[in-house]
C-alpha cells in the first residue's frame, strides 16, 4: 500500500532537486558567477539556505567543464546555547574543506542595542565584516551567499516601501570596501523549494535565533504580503524576480539612467517640427493682419 506514494515521493524529491540544481546552474551561467580556478568561500549560517547552498554547489562541481575549490566557512558568534559539534561533523561527512571562525559578537550586539530591539542589523553587519575580511586575507576570489529568490523579492519592497529606491540585491556583486565578489546562486530558487529540498536532505538545521532576537518587523510584514500576493495569485513574486532582470529605464524616471535632456535632439525631426510650428505660431501672430 505504501509502495506508490514514496514512489511518488522519491519522483518529486528528484524532480526538486533536479530543478534546483537547474536553477544554480542557470544563476551561475547568467552571471558568470563562478571561473576556472576560483576559489569559493561558501558562507554557511547553518541555516537551510546556506546548507542547500553548498550541497549544490558540490554536486555541480563534481560534473562542471571549469575547476574551481570549495571551501566552507562558518563563524561562530557566541550565541548562547550554540552547539560547536553540529557543523564540523556535517562537513566531515560531506568531505568538504571548512574553516570554523570565532568572534564574541553577540556580546557585541547584546551591548550596544537596547533591550526588546531587533538584533539582525548589526550582527549580520558584524557578521558579514568577519566573514569578507577573512576572505580577502585568505585570498578567496569569491564569496557565495545563501540568498534567494524571495529574499531579493522582499528587499526591493523594502527599499521601495521604506527608503523610495528601486533597488534589490543583485546576484553578484563587489563588496562596498571594493575587496571581495559576491555570488549569491541561489538567486533564482523560491524559498519554498529550498526549505523543502533542506527538509529531504535532513541537514542539521542550526536556528538562526539562539540570541533571542525577533526578526526585523518589516521584513516580517513583506514577507507576509507577497506570501498573501503568492496565495491569491500563483506565479506573482516569480514574475516580480523577473521584471529585476527586465528594466527599461526610459519608461521609469531617473536622469541618471536614462537621457532624458537629450531625447529632443535625438529625435531631431519631432523637435524641429515643434519649433517650425511655434515659430510659425509666432510669426502669424507677429504679422499685422
Ligand atoms: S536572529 Fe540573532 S543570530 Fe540571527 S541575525 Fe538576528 S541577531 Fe543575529
């Protein structure tokens, strides 16, 4: 009786990761995320995201025409209750290189933000700091970030909502210090599809809330809207990942984009038409009748 659904099941997983691995693998050819002889830092929170990450990147290395290293970096912040043992012994099994940091800063953060506020901002910051300065002493010639679709979705909605840009998080990038490449591969896997393939592959999930700390409210509310958006319309955050990949400047509003001020010159014959008429105009209202 059992026999056809975990058939069905065995199909879908494959299926699942099949189209996960597509999507990497499409993400890394769009951008040309990864070169023969890079040597990737994978960042690994010990979350689903970074954990699906660095799964896919090795089965895509082992069949990929470039050669290219991997390595696993993971940095333990000193969060109460975290357990030291999780992530080496899952990278043993993998047989991945992996570097274990360590850096206090959730004393840090404990420190400097008052009690009942949100954390994430500057740990992530802190975080982030440890993790790219690394980098660049090590001579990593790219980064690889855990981020996917939806979390690109839910940051251009919050720079639209909140700070009036049209921005997201591109799927790669240099650093603001100039140092580091960042790769984020996962850009064009749905979150849905990740916490499930995190789920089959039984990784062992390292909360990303030891210290406490709630997430950050308006990203809570956006991620609850598109989540609302999804539900009614099937497919819309999909088609908003796309119109980030398919701007046209000249229908938006930003000088910087877009030449405006010359338009009137590059379409010469429209504007010189305009002005033969309102010179004309001019010129019968100049003459006595
Ligand atoms: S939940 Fe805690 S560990 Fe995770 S980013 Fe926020 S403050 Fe840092």
């Amino acid at each position: 009786m059992n026999a056809i659904p975990s058939r069905k099941h065995e199909y879908e997983a494959g299926k699942l990761a099949k189209r996960l691995r597509h999507q990497v693998g499409q993400a890394i050819a769009d951008f040309n995320m990864i070169e023969d002889g890079d040597r990737v830092m994978v960042c690994l929170s010990g979350g689903k995201d970074s954990y699906t990450l660095l799964d896919i990147l090795l089965k895509l290395r082992a069949k990929a025409p470039v050669h290219f290293d991997l390595t696993a970096v993971h940095l333990d912040q000193k969060q109460p209750g975290y357990d030291p043992d999780v992530l080496p012994g899952y990278l043993r099994s993998v047989g991945v290189p992996f570097e274990i940091l360590e850096q206090d800063t959730y004393s840090v953060v404990k420190r400097v933000i008052p009690e009942g506020k949100t954390m994430c901002s500057l740990c992530s910051r802190l975080r982030r700091g440890s993790l790219y300065t690394y980098a660049a002493e090590n001579g990593y010639t790219k980064i690889a970030l855990g981020h996917h679709r939806d979390d690109i979705v839910e940051t251009l909605f919050l720079n639209l909502f909140h700070q009036g840009t049209l921005k997201a998080m591109p799927p790669k990038l240099r650093s603001d210090d100039g140092r580091n490449v960042l790769i984020r591969p996962l850009a064009y896997c749905a979150e849905e599809d990740i916490a499930e393939y995190a789920g089959s592959q039984g990784f062992p999930i390292m909360p990303c809330n030891l210290c406490g700390s709630q997430e950050n409210l308006q990203r809570k509310t956006i991620k609850a809207m598109l989540g609302e958006w999804e539900r009614k319309h099937p497919g819309r955050v999909e088609n908003i990942f796309r119109a980030i990949g398919n701007v046209a400047p000249s229908q938006l509003a930003d000088r910087t984009l877009f030449d405006f001020a010359g338009l009137g010159t590059a379409v010469g014959g429209a504007r010189a038409d305009a002005h033969a008429w309102l010179a004309g105009e001019a010129r019968e209202t100049a003459e006595p009748s």
